[in-house]
C-alpha cells in the first residue's frame, strides 16, 4: 500500500513539472472595416455606424471611421446622404424614413477612397405587438457583494414576453431590443438643512439584457399555434439601478419597459439567427459551429478586403409598457400600456427638486 501511494504522489509531482506554459499566437487581420446600418419605416431611427478593428495583442479599443461619405439610394435612385454626429456615427435627415415594400441600399466611401456597398435590403410589412405578458420570477444573475467579489445569486424580477397568434413559416420573422426605464429619487449626501434636503428627480434607460433576442417560428406542422415569446428578464433589487456619484440613492420611483420590434426581410432574418445561434451556443455536441458570420457589405475597390456587419431595413415599431408602483413584490405586480418613451435621453437625466415633463406617476 505505501509503494502505491508513493507512485501515485510521484507520478503527479511528475506531472505538475512537466507542464510547461503554452502561449499560442494568435493572428488577427487589422483594419476590418465594421458596419452597423438600420434604415426603418420611422423618422429618427436611421443610422450606419462605423468603425474599423483592432489586432487581438494592440490592446486598443475600436476605432470610429470619420470622414465618410454614407449615402443610402432607393429603387428609384433616390439617394439620402447621412451626415456624421459623432464619431463614426452617421445619422440619416430628420424629415427620412423608409417606406413598407421599397429596397435601400447603402454605400460608403472612406477618406482613403475605399469604397463598400450593401445588397439591396427590402422593408417588408410588420404586425404590431401591443400586449405584454409578465410574470415574477427569479434568475441566476452575477451580484457583486461588500468586497468586490462576483457571485451568482438567485435574483427576483419579472420576465416579460409577448404572444405572437399563428407564428408559423410563413410569419413574418421578427427581432426585438428592449429597455428598462428607471425614474428615481435622489438626495444631496450633504444637505446644508438635514430636514431639508435637496430632491434630483431623475430617470434613465438601461438595456439590462443585450443578447440578441430572435423570434424563431414553429414549422409548417405547427401551423395555428400561439407562440409565447421571452423578451426580457427585470431584476427588482437598486443594485442593479445607480445614480449620481455626488447623491445619496433615496428610492426608485418607477418602472417601465420599452419594447423595439423589428420585422426582417430573409436576408436579415438568417443574418440575425446564426448570431443568435452562435451567442447562445453552450458548447454542446448539436451547437451550431463557431464561424465567421458574414454580413452582406463588400469592398468594391477591393475585393479581397474582409469586411464585417450588416446593414438592415426593416419595418419598426416600438411600445411604452408601465409597471406597478414601488414596491414590486409577488403579489403585486401589472404592465400597462404608457405613451411612447422613446424620446426620453439614453443617458442620466436629472431634475432638481421639480419633476421632468413626461414623469410617469
């Protein structure tokens, strides 16, 4: 017995000094050229971004393509140039919108004269999704806790989903983005009058879940069937809701979820659904292979230039849904139709001691 055990110790000591680092080398092209374009049947909500990659060892963050000239031509040749607002972000004329059965096309010319074209992208006729189902739940979540660890912890929340009648093969096929709008209360951390304290009112849009989020339809045998489609899962504890540094967080007023559906043509649909398929991808044996998912922008000046991204046309529209009032628990809890949200800023947006316009009571 101890000449086994003093084979099986040696034989892992023997093992443990064997091993010897492994640094592979890993070759990523430079410049790829990345493309981010939506044109909708709504004003406002046109865009194409634009950046180029960075090689896996340079350490740097993406770089905006400045300078460009984006133009999106119709079937008639009706071109609209988007004008650049930010760095590498072009925005389509205020008064533009895309028109239900008509094709676009995007073209973009880089300051060194490359040049890069889209496939012709159709916006097909959407439905309009305008109830909202909801349940409390908890989730696995990642919580950090009093000493900066990370940990995974049940979560209470609501899941949201929408149910969407007849979604079979000949649907119209659907994505959705989704956003958590958060009204709170604020108060100075040093008030000159302690029982008087300076109030910020203030609200902002989180995107909690980021993951591509694809109806996928039943097949031709399921045809009739009602399909009930998750969108978002919303965590209630604030520590998921932070506000101003220089404030003490007083309490979340509240709640509300925006809901952006987008109906896809074929092309955008299978662009959209390999993403998903890889994202969502476990590592099991019937997971769908990683691959370079290609979009459809090619380089016209250079042909074996890679690029990157898609560039969509799709119908759009987007629904205000309202929760109870604070607190939520099990028992209490709804989702409300609300006037549209979508023109609330992205970033914080703060009142002091006076409610903004559009405040949901």
């Amino acid at each position: 017995m101890r000449q086994k055990i003093f084979i099986c110790v040696f034989s892992v000591i023997l093992l443990i000094a064997c091993t010897e680092p492994f640094d592979p080398v890993i070759s990523s092209p430079d410049d790829v050229m990345v493309v981010e374009g939506l044109v909708t049947n709504v004003k406002g909500s046109n865009f194409v971004r634009l950046f180029m990659t960075s090689s896996f060892n340079e350490g740097v963050q993406d770089r905006p393509v400045r300078h460009a000239r984006v133009v999106v031509t119709d079937q008639d040749l009706k071109q609209v140039v988007f004008n650049e607002n930010a760095p590498g972000l072009y925005v389509a004329p205020d008064g533009f919108a895309g028109q239900v059965g008509h094709t676009y096309e995007l073209e973009i010319e880089t300051s060194d004269g490359e040049v890069y074209r889209s496939g012709r992208q159709t916006i097909v006729q959407g439905i309009k999704l305008e109830e909202l189902a909801v349940e409390f739940t908890h989730e696995e979540m990642p919580v950090e806790n009093v000493f900066g660890v990370v940990e995974y912890k049940q979560v209470p929340g609501l899941k949201f989903f929408v149910d969407i009648e007849n979604y079979d093969l000949s649907s119209p096929r659907m994505r959705f983005e989704n956003q958590t709008l958060v009204q709170y209360v604020l108060e100075e951390s040093d008030p000159q009058r302690a029982n008087d304290p300076d109030l910020s009112y203030c609200r902002r849009k989180l995107a909690i879940d980021t993951k591509v989020n694809v109806a996928v339809p039943f097949n031709e045998y399921a045809s009739g069937r009602n399909l009930q489609h998750e969108l978002v899962f919303m965590p209630i504890p604030l520590t998921f809701y932070g506000g101003s540094d220089d404030w003490n967080f007083r309490r979340i007023d509240r709640r509300a979820v925006i809901v952006r559906q987008f109906t896809l043509n074929e092309e955008s649909y299978a662009f959209y659904k390999s993403l998903y398929e890889q994202m969502s991808a476990e590592g099991r044996i019937f997971d769908p292979i990683a691959a370079q998912l290609r979009g459809n922008v090619a380089c016209v000046t250079d042909p074996d230039r890679l690029v990157m991204g898609h560039f969509e046309a799709s119908y759009f529209f987007s629904a205000s849904f309202k929760l109870s009032p604070e607190p939520i628990t099990v028992n209490r809890f709804w989702a409300r139709t609300n006037p549209d949200l979508e023109h609330i800023p992205e970033e914080e947006d703060c009142y002091v001691n006076f409610r903004p316009p559009g405040w949901i009571f």
